[in-house]
C-alpha cells in the first residue's frame, strides 16, 4: 500500500461528500480533499457513474492509481486496508444493525435534505446561490446568475426523483421531526449510535445532517425547535480525529436500548414499506412505485439503485450465523423493520 495521501473529490454541498471525509478525519487516514470543478480537479480516474465523493487510491508499485464512489463500499474498502478506528462493530449482529441504520440515513434521509433543499423558495435561494460557488469564487456574477438558475431549475425539476411531491412532502415532513425527537432522547444517554464510538451509521446520519440541521433554511429552524442536541451532535462529528475509540466502547447485545429500538421503528415505519414497495415495482416492471407509509399514500418512479440495497441487506442477513441472526430478529421484532427479511 502506497504511503501517499487518498484523494477526495467532492463538494460541500454533497452530504456523502461530508460523510467519508467525517471518516478519514475520525479514522486518521490522510487525505486531500479536492473540490469538484475546481482547478485542481484533474488527472481523476474514470469511475462508472459521475457522483460524487470519488475516492481516489493512489499508485502502488505496478498499480495505477484506482477511483471509486459509494461511499457504504468506499468505507469498506477502507476497513480493509486501515485496520485501526474501525467504524464497523465487531459483533456481527451489531455490524448488521449498524448497515441497516447507515442505509436508512444513506437512502431515506436525503429525501429529506433533497425535498427541503429544492422544495422551499427559501431553501431553493440559498442552495442556487450558494452552491456553484464551492467549486469556483472567483467566478462573475453575471455567469454566477445563470449557473445559479440552471441548477434550481433543474434540481427542483428533479424533485419527482426522490419521490417529493404534494402527496408524499408531508409524509417526508413529519418522518424527518420524528427521527430528530428519537435521536435526541437517544443522545440524551450516549454520543453515539452504537456506544461509546461512532459506526458508520452515525457517520450516514450525519452526511444528511450537514444538509438538513446546518445549511438548509427550512429543516434547520425545525432541527433547532426539535432537537437542539442534534443539531450540536452534527457539528460534533465534523471532526473526531482527537477521539479516543476503545474496543469496549461498542454496545453490547445484554445493554441494547430502547431509544436505539425507537430509532429502528422508524426505520421500518417509512424505509421498510418503501423498499419493499419499490423492489416489486422493479420486479414486476411497474412505471411508478405505489404503497401507503404512515398512513398515507406514497407515489414516486421505481429506484434500481434502491432495489440494490434491499439485496445487500437481505444477503447480509441471510450471511449471519444462526445465534446472530436470531438477536438480530429479536431487536427488529416490532418495529416494522421484520418485513425486509421475510
């Protein structure tokens, strides 16, 4: 393995661009963060979709340099290779638990930062004005003004995607202030999700959180009136590089608290029927996902991607050894979360 710096490519903006750099910083692995249609984004390697982060391993030996996205196999990738400050609990029920909440965060809370961000006149402002300029401030503001309006004008077009509409907004609305009361009454007793020490859902919460409690208008003055101490906890875990990580630090199965319980029923009260709604859409080849989520109806397009993650899931649990996967049934019991893997 090559002694040089990984690269990251991405913006600001980007609440899975925060995620992984939140971490590298955590786990002490130097980087170089470069901002995305900056000057020095250049010489990246091809990667198979353009998102963003893309993170860049640098050459070893007869290796050329390699770049991939995503940031859920980003950071495994990186347990693989950097043994020390792992995100991942040891246990693997725990470590199951853990990729179930990062995927939520991951795939259900940014319709949340989505719908704000592009759904709000206020919050449609203040992302069109600012987000061109992370990538360049030295740009004039009369190109400014029109890249600006490309960028609302599409986002907002693109609403639809995340399955924001009239019907669906107020179910994402009141999904986002309920996660805020759990995850405040469950930082109220410990700093993280799954102990002593951040997992890598703290870290797929926390991507959204950037977004939702610190940028955007409209979903911070909820954050605020909400869940102060959540607001706060995502300040917090901008940088955990000075955090000391203890191998007891972990949950264990005999201490599994309510308030984490709490936090995977709502899980399961809107992520779980979405993913199973949108898989059969997929699987029967339906234009448009149609199920009912906390009591209301929900209509978006079917999202492959999403497909995926119900999966990767499903194999995982399926990969869990007998007693394991029996804790793991035994926590989701009731929260709705059961459904997935049935």
């Amino acid at each position: 393995m090559s002694n040089a710096p990984l690269r990251v490519v991405g913006a600001p903006g980007s609440p899975y661009t925060r995620k992984l750099r939140a971490v590298l910083r955590y786990r002490r692995i130097p980087y170089e963060f470069v901002l995305r249609n900056s000057r020095e984004d250049h010489d990246v390697p091809a990667v198979p979709v353009a998102l963003i982060p893309v993170l860049v391993f640098p050459a070893a030996g007869a290796e050329p340099q390699q770049a991939m996205v995503d940031t859920t196999f980003q950071i495994r990738r990186l347990e693989e290779q950097y043994p020390e400050r792992s995100v991942i609990p040891p246990d693997p029920a725990l470590a199951f638990l853990d990729a179930l909440l990062e995927d939520y965060g991951d795939e259900w809370l940014t319709k949340a930062m989505f719908h704000y961000r592009w759904a709000y006149p206020a919050d449609v402002s203040k992302a069109g004005a600012v987000l061109p300029l992370w990538g360049r401030v030295d740009v004039p503001n009369d190109r400014l003004a029109k890249t600006s309006a490309m960028i609302s004008e599409r986002q907002v077009s693109r609403l639809w995607v995340v399955g924001s509409n009239e019907t669906t907004g107020p179910v994402i609305e009141a999904s986002y202030r309920r996660l805020l009361r759990a995850l405040d009454a469950h930082l109220e007793q410990r700093p993280y999700l799954l102990g002593a020490r951040p997992g890598t859902s703290d870290f797929g919460l926390y991507g959204q959180l950037t977004q939702l409690a610190l940028f955007d208008p409209t979903p911070m003055a909820v954050t605020i009136e909400e869940a102060p101490r959540v607001y706060a906890w995502t300040e917090r875990m901008e940088d955990l590089s000075g955090s000391e990580a203890q191998d007891g630090d972990w949950l264990g199965r005999d201490a599994f608290p309510d308030t984490l319980r709490a936090l995977l029923a709502e899980v399961g009260r809107v992520y779980a029927p979405f993913l199973t709604a949108n898989a059969a859409a997929l699987e029967t080849g339906a234009v448009q996902v149609e199920c009912e989520i906390d009591g209301q109806k929900w209509v978006q397009q079917p999202f492959p991607y999403q497909g995926k993650c119900l999966r990767w899931l499903r194999e995982q649990h399926a990969a869990l050894a007998a007693p394991d996967r029996a804790f793991v049934d035994g926590v989701l019991a009731g929260t709705g979360c059961e459904v997935l893997f049935q």
